[in-house]
C-alpha cells in the first residue's frame, strides 16, 4: 500500500521537513496557499530534502486553498485524491491556518489517517487523536546542520563550496588562534597595526606587507619569527595570501570562536561553519560563525581591536538588521575585545538592553578566553 504524507505549509517549514523525513513516505501533498507559493515555501521544503537524500520532486502534489475555506479545502482535497483513496495518509496538522488544520482533520479522519503534530521548537511529534487513546510522543532524529537549515528557510549559501576549506584552515591555526588570546594585550599592539595596514586588502589574492613597526616587546617579536615575517628593530615585510590577510584582520577572534564551538559539536552542537556568505534576492552578508544544536540556529558576531566606527551599538544595529533582514529568528553572541563596550569595567547598560532586544549574549574583552564555558552554560551542554 502507498503512504503517502499531507503537510499543512506555513511560514515554518522545518516541522514539515521532520516529518518527512520521519516517515520517509512515497508520495507528499503539500496543501498551501497563494501567500506560501509566492514565497516558494514547498521549493524550499523539496530543496532540503535533496540535500538529505530524498528526492521528491517528482513525487509531490501542491494543492493551492483558500486559507479561511474549509468547503474550498474539501473539494480541492476531493478532486486530488481520486485513485489515491486506497493510499495510506499521514497527516502533519503543524502547519498552515488554523482553519486548514481543520479542513484537513475533518477530511482525512474517514481514511483512519495518522495524525500527527509536531510542538515548535521540540524535536518529536505527538498523535493528538484519537483522543481517547492518544499514541505516545514520538523524537525525531534529524538534525538538520547550518547550510540545510538556511536552505529550508529560503536562503541561499553562495559560498558553500569553500566552507569545507574555511573550517580546515582554522582547525590548523587553532593553537595559534589560542596563543594570541591568551596572549592578546601584549600583542594587540602588532595586531592594530597589521589591521591597519591589511583592511584595505582584505580581499586581495596576494598583498606584499612592508612597513615600520617600532618598539616591539618580546611576544610580538616571538610570533613575527615564529610566523617568519621578516624584521628589523623598525619594520616588518611578509608576503601573505589572502587566507592570512584576513586572519590578521580580525580572523584570528572568529576562528578561536569557531574552535571552541567545533570542540562542543556532538556534545550539544550538531554542526558549526565559518565565513558563511548568505543571499536573499539582493541582499548579501558574511556571518563569522553560525552554529546548529537541536534544529536551532545561532551565530557569533566577533568584533576585534578598538576599532573606532564601534564604539556605540553599530555592530548590534547589524545583527538586528541581519535578523530582520534574512527572517532568521536566532539567538546570537558578540564577542568583542574592544573596550568600547565598556563602562566601568561593565557592559554599558545601554548596549546590554539593545542586546537583549536582539537576543544577543555579549562577552567583554576579559571574558573572551571563556567563550566555549559560555556557549556550555548558556545552552546548557554537557561539555564530557
């Protein structure tokens, strides 16, 4: 007999691509509306199940409803399910109007359909009916990872051949991004300086670095030889390639943030990437770190040195517009080593409200070297 799975579509899709993957039917019929379509919700839902290895796009049914019309619903219902009526259902009642619930609980009961809802943002689904006998809560296993669940969302990674590359390249230059925490206020110096000079080639290929840095103490002089940049007691040559031109220029902060959260993966997180660039219509941005944990998404904004374009709330201003921008409804974390976020040796009271407004933990300069502890505590991981 053919299963076959209904899913009610709304502006949450990820309940929808649980479910199928749960039940992994043969065929699916997507009941949405003409808001949904525009939008090309069931194209995201189908496009993330190709990336999860179900291929659907043969084998998926759009039923286009008035979504305050339970009659509309019915009668579209009745002129699909011709032939069909022998079919197993599975009915995901998460999703669309409360009206199409409904619609779709009055019309598939008389198959002795399953009926199935799935609680945002828990990862199971219960049997609501009969009510009698309710079956019990059932997990769902899939944990979808940060490139299946922007995807699902509508959004496209447009770098997403790279983020392999990114990932390997920080995990090599771990201890050193380590080192240079640790190490941070007798080298911050050297690092305002090789900023300075680097910015503006951010994005070159290759940059030829040539220019005067005096007085150097000992940990600066002890990472330029251990890095074999060339020096005497007034100035510092390296040729660098683009990778190590943008680790001088704030990547060191955002790769020793993507290795603390690597550390945590299949400890709580389920996947975390770095240097993801997102696209929606025309709208580009770069995240530094985005992590998954439990069908959840977050991300890490790092702001290095004393730049002086930060000193207010612009980069929290950023993460709301990112947030509003993408519709990405996620939890963030700033860290900053910059003292411009500081008033008497506390997060300035007005830039921890805004915060707050944009569901974003800052950690100050001093707490920087315990960002993996507050990732731990504050989603409430098990580190062992």
């Amino acid at each position: 007999m053919k299963t076959i799975l209904v899913s009610l579509v709304s502006e949450q899709t990820i309940p929808n691509i649980l479910g199928i993957y749960h039940f992994k039917p043969d065929e699916l019929l997507f009941i949405t509306t003409d808001e949904m379509e525009k939008k090309g919700k069931v194209d995201t839902i189908i496009k993330t199940l190709r990336k999860l290895n179900l291929d659907y796009k043969d084998k998926s049914h759009n039923l286009i409803v008035e979504e305050d019309s339970i009659l509309d619903c019915h009668r579209k219902i009745d002129q699909w399910i011709e032939g069909r009526e022998d079919s197993e259902f599975v009915v995901n009642l998460t999703g669309g109007t409360k009206i199409m619930s409904i619609a779709a609980y009055e019309y598939f009961k008389d198959f002795s359909s399953k009926m199935i809802y799935v609680p945002i943002p828990k990862n199971e689904f219960i049997t609501p009916f009969p009510k009698k006998s309710p079956g019990k809560t059932t997990e769902l296993t899939l944990r979808l990872n940060v490139v299946q669940y922007l995807i699902a969302y509508g959004l496209d990674v447009i770098n997403e051949a790279k983020l392999e590359g990114y990932q390997e390249e920080a995990k090599k230059r771990k201890d050193l991004s380590m080192w240079i925490v640790k190490n941070y206020e007798n080298l911050k110096n050297l690092l305002v300086w090789l900023s300075g000079n680097l910015r503006v080639h951010r994005d070159d290929k290759e940059f030829s670095l040539v220019g005067k840095f005096s007085g150097a103490n000992k940990v600066e002089i002890e990472i330029m030889k251990k890095l074999r940049f060339s020096q005497d007691s007034i100035s510092v040559s390296k040729r660098l390639n683009r990778s190590e031109i943008r680790y001088w220029t704030g990547g060191w902060l955002e790769e020793f943030c993507f290795n603390g959260v690597s550390d945590l993966v299949g400890k709580g997180i389920d996947d975390v990437v770095i240097n993801l660039k997102l696209k929606k219509e025309q709208n580009e941005n770069e995240f530094d770190v985005m992590f998954t944990k439990d069908n959840a998404l977050y991300f890490v904004e790092c702001k290095s040195l004393d730049q002086e374009k930060d000193k207010e709330t612009d980069i929290l201003y950023k993460i709301g517009a990112l947030q509003k921008e993408f519709g990405l409804r996620i939890e963030s974390f700033l860290v900053s080593t910059s003292p411009h976020i500081l008033k008497d040796g506390e997060i300035k009271l007005s830039l921890q409200s805004r915060a707050e407004q944009f569901k974003t933990t800052i950690i100050p300069p001093s707490e920087v070297m315990n960002f993996k502890n507050f990732i731990v505590q504050k989603l409430k991981l098990k580190e062992n």
